[in-house]
C-alpha cells in the first residue's frame, strides 16, 4: 500500500520556539494532505486540509496563524508550530487520500511534541 | 453536527473471546465507513465499508454496516494479547474529510 512519512518522529522543544513537522508521500502524488491532533486518550481531531499549490482550509477553531501549513509539492507537506505552549504539546498526524475518491486515508507515523 | 459515536470505550477481555465494538454515525452527505486499528502510532486501516448488509472480513476480524440504522459492527473472534489496541471508527461525508469517533480501547488479557 501507498506510504506516508513524517519527520520528525518526536520533538521536545522550550515554550516559545516554532516547530516544523514534514510530511511526505513517498510513492504517489498527494495533490491533498490532512493534518490531524490526538491528545491523550482522544480521538484523531482534523486541523486543517493541505491543498498543494493552494492555501490550506483550517477548521473552525485551529488559528492558521499559530499552525503554517505548506503544500509545497506534490509529495510534502509541512506544518509549523509557531511560538509552540505547553498546551500545543500533543500528537500530530498528517494523511494523504489514497485512492480517486479519497475515502481510503493513509496516516504518516507521526510526530509526537512535548513543549516544556 | 456530524458525529460518530462509538461504544463501549473501553473493555478488557481474556485471550479467546469474542469481542463486537459499536459504531453510529450521524453525517451528511455519507460516503463511507472506516475502520482502524491504533496501537502506539499512527492508525492502520482495517475496513472500508459503503454497502449494507455486505460483511467484510479478514482473517478473525469482520465488520459490517447498517445504513438504515447508521451503524457498523467490527467483530473480533478469539481475541489474542496483539490485538490489544484503541479501534477508531470514520466516517467520509461526501469529501476526503474524516470524522473520527473517540474510539474504543480494547484490553486482552492473556
């Protein structure tokens, strides 16, 4: 099956540093990307939709601001945590659609922050 | 609001049981039914589902969907310790979005 990578796997960073997350489809063409964050025992909630060549759409309630994303290519993604708080600290996600009708998803490992 | 509801949230049983987990949705514009299998990383897939009454199975796992009830059952048949994982349900509504349940922690025990 298709592969999703991220990098990195885990970051541990000082309140107030940003943090780039990447995101890569490493053997198909992702024109879309989902970013997604899982704190402690909740589920998989959707931040925003990755559009190459595109702004990314964010959901209602996640500051576009404070989480850059970055569609710069077909096969990556980037989400940047700017000025990251102990309260960013969670379980970041990325997906990519993998089939034509996009039902079918496929997680990247992903990226564990802890923001001391 | 679209939500997708899943039961129990958690449940422990010993190796060889027999487990069904629960999943209801409410969503516009549904197209599909996942499921997945989360254990310490990233979710793997399981299961899509778009057709009642049709069951998909794979290996002691099986699952099928109730599109005039909105539910969908995955069954887990002598359960084994590797099986020990958080099962998330989705939903697709009509886009590449996902809804997600909260997922139901399973716990067995050898």
């Amino acid at each position: 099956g298709a592969v999703v990578s991220q990098h990195p796997s885990r970051v541990i960073c000082k309140s107030g540093t940003s943090v780039k997350i990447e995101c890569r489809s490493l053997d198909f063409q992702a024109t879309t990307m989902f970013w997604y964050r899982q704190f402690p025992k909740q589920s998989l909630m959707l931040m925003a939709t990755s559009n190459e060549g595109s702004k990314a759409t964010y959901e209602q309630g996640v500051e576009k601001d404070k989480f850059l994303i970055n569609h710069a290519s077909l096969t990556l993604s980037t989400l940047t945590v700017t000025s990251a708080h102990p309260e960013d600290s969670s379980f970041y996600i990325c997906s990519a659609p993998g089939t034509v009708l996009g039902e079918t998803q496929y997680f990247g490992p992903g990226t564990r922050l802890l923001v001391l | 609001e679209d939500k997708v509801v899943q039961s129990p949230l958690s449940l422990v049983v010993h190796e060889g049981d027999t487990v069904t987990l629960n999943c209801s949705y409410e969503v516009t514009n549904f197209r599909s039914l996942l499921w997945y299998k989360q254990e310490k990383k990233a979710p793997t897939f399981l299961f899509m589902l778009t057709s009642s009454g049709i069951e998909k199975k794979s290996g002691r796992l099986s699952s099928i969907l109730d599109k005039k009830e909105l539910f969908s059952i995955l069954n887990i048949t002598a359960t084994q310790t590797g099986d020990s994982a958080v099962y998330l349900c989705a939903v697709s509504r009509g886009s590449e979005k996902l809804v997600f349940g909260k997922g139901t922690k399973l716990t067995v025990n050898p």
